[in-house]
C-alpha cells in the first residue's frame, strides 16, 4: 500500500497565513486614510445639514 501524504492542515496554515497578511494590510491602510475620510464624511453630513 502506497503512503499518500496528507496536506489539508498545510493548505489550512496557509490560508490563515494569506488571512493574517490581508487583515494586517486593511488595517495598516485604514490607520493611514482613516482621519481623510472621517473628514470626507464630516464635510457631507455638514453640507447637507446646511442645505
């Protein structure tokens, strides 16, 4: 009988890994734009507030 080997738990380690990586991404890029569109978003509500 032939030994196949088993690679579901590699496949799963590297999905988190590629999970953990696009996660860190997000919020690196939110930490960076986060204040120019919270300021986006205060100029809306306050134009149209105004109108």
């Amino acid at each position: 009988m032939l030994y196949l080997p088993r690679e579901e738990g590699q496949g799963l380690v590297e999905y988190a890994l590629i999970l953990a990586l696009v996660a860190v991404i997000v919020i690196a890029i939110l930490l960076i734009l986060g204040p120019q569109v919270g300021s986006i978003f205060s100029r809306v509500t306050s134009g149209l507030s105004n109108a």
